[in-house]
C-alpha cells in the first residue's frame, strides 16, 4: 500500500459520515452550472449485448484520436450520480471521451430487461466494455468503477488484462460491505428505500412477471437481500451469492489494476484491501469518507 497526496477535507467536514453524506447530496442541492449543458450534449445509446440492452451516456471530445475513459457507477448509482458526472465532466474538459455505464434497471433501465440485475452480473457488462472501446478503434481507453461499480471494474479488468482500470473504494467484499452498512441505520435505510423503488419500476414496466407487494413490507437490507436471493436468482443462499462477485483471496489473483481508497471508508472497511494480491497497486488516503474526496 502506498499513499497519494494527502486529502484535507473542508473546515468541519472532517469525519468520513458527514464527508460521505454531503459530497452526495451537495450537488443535489446546489447543482454545478455546467451541469445541464454536458448532460445535454450527451449521446444516449442503447447497445445490446449478451441479448439484453444496456444505456450509456457518451459525451465525444474534439479531437478524433482523444482516448476513451469509460465510468460504472455504484450499486443503484447511474449516469447522472454526483460522483459520475464530476469525473466525466473534468475527463471531458481535458478532451477525453467520457462514456457513462448505466447497469442494467439502474436510472430509469428498469423497462429495457425482464430479467432483474444482481450483482453477480458480468458478461453483459464486459460485452458492454469491449463494444465501446470497438466504437474507438486506436485510441487508449481506461476504465473507472466507483464502490459497487470498482467491483465490476476489477472483474472486467480480469476478462479484459489489457485495459487499464482505477477502481475507487470497490466493494471488494461483499458480505463485509452489507455488514458495514448494517451498521449505520441512515446508509442502510438509503440503501433499502432506492432498492424498493427499483422493484416499484420493475412491476410497473412488467407486472405480468412481478408482484411485489408482500416485500414492500420488509424493511432491513437482510429481509430484503434473503427475500431477492430466494425468490429472483438461481443462487441458494446469501453466501453462494456473495461469493459469485467476492474479489478477496485469490479472486484477483494475476490481475492489475489500481485501486484509490481512504482510511476512513464508513461503508467499504480499508482492511479488506490488504487481502489483495501485490499485482493491484493500492492509494490509500487517510480521510476521504466514502467516495468523497
């Protein structure tokens, strides 16, 4: 592990809860004013891959050799997460194309698919990744995951050894992840209240497929990750699930990549990265909450 250069947060948002809160919502609420005219001058496209559809959000730099950065947001992120569009707006400044992953039933996908998305997902998503560096033949091309998303990043790292990949505070545990969040009654209600309006989308887009009614009722991330395992995947149980995309151990081994975290991580705990092999190169800052530095 080796540190990069040393992130002060702002007067009296030193601890990583509150660092972690308002770099979501300070954009949310105070909304940057290049903010609508690099979302407008993006490309939607609906690419099928591994016969399903998945949206990105592209945004051309000027120069036709520029290189290609490609973005995943988190778990429930999209296109249009603060954090997404901070980066992809900064690459884009300095004449980058900018590609946007939207995950599929993440934003507003959730009527393109039957099938719902788990996180053990990856080929569509490799499949994705290849296609768009194929729309880019010649130029460099990088790839960016953020939590969840650093998580794909660093399986599509695997599948693809030759793109370079920066993985910011991945997930790379996922049963410690949910327990961190477990731990924090507003993380976890965060997280329960955007899951259920992911199924609300679901049923209205294909209410001959799903009812559900009865797992609105259910209101802790446990009640709802056995109800999603049982009912909508082929998994067994919560450990068969969390081992599909648990990049510890050797699930890593051979591949390179880089990851940047903070210390302080409220929601991806810093220890799990020293169970990585020395072929990922980690930055670990002190401070920086989740994400927000």
């Amino acid at each position: 592990t080796r540190f990069a250069t040393p992130f002060v947060p702002p007067l009296g948002l030193a601890g990583p809860n509150a660092q972690t809160i308002v770099s979501s919502m300070g954009r949310k609420l105070i909304k940057p004013r290049w903010r609508q005219a690099f979302q407008s001058a993006a490309e939607e496209l609906t690419i099928e891959v591994c016969g399903v559809k998945l949206v990105v959000h592209l945004n051309r730099a000027s120069t036709a050799s520029a290189p290609l950065i490609m973005i995943i947001p988190g778990w429930l992120g999209d296109a249009s997460s603060t954090y997404v569009l901070s980066g992809a707006h900064t690459f884009h400044r300095h004449n980058f194309n900018v590609a946007r992953i939207v995950l599929r039933d993440h934003g507003d996908t959730a009527h393109l698919n039957p099938g719902l998305f788990h996180s053990a997902m990856i080929d569509e998503v490799v499949a994705l990744v290849a296609q768009l560096r194929a729309m880019f033949p010649g130029v460099q091309a990088g790839l960016i995951g953020h939590s969840m998303g650093g998580n794909f990043a660093l399986r599509v790292a695997r599948a693809l050894p030759d793109l370079p990949t920066l993985a910011v505070c991945p997930a790379v545990s996922p049963q410690d992840t949910v327990q961190a969040i477990l731990r924090s009654p507003i993380y976890e209600r965060y997280f329960v209240t955007k899951w259920r309006k992911l199924w609300r989308r679901k049923e209205a887009a294909y209410p001959e497929l799903y009812d559900f009614s009865s797992v609105m009722r259910l209101s802790s991330m446990l009640s709802l990750t056995d109800y999603f395992i049982r009912e909508q995947t082929d998994f067994d149980n919560a450990a068969d699930y969390y081992a599909a995309y648990n990049l510890t151990g050797d699930g890593l081994q051979g591949v390179h990549a880089h990851i940047l975290a903070s210390a302080d991580d409220p929601i991806i705990p810093a220890a799990m990265y020293r169970q990585l092999p020395d072929t990922i190169s980690v930055d670990l800052i002190d401070q920086g909450g989740h994400g927000a530095f």
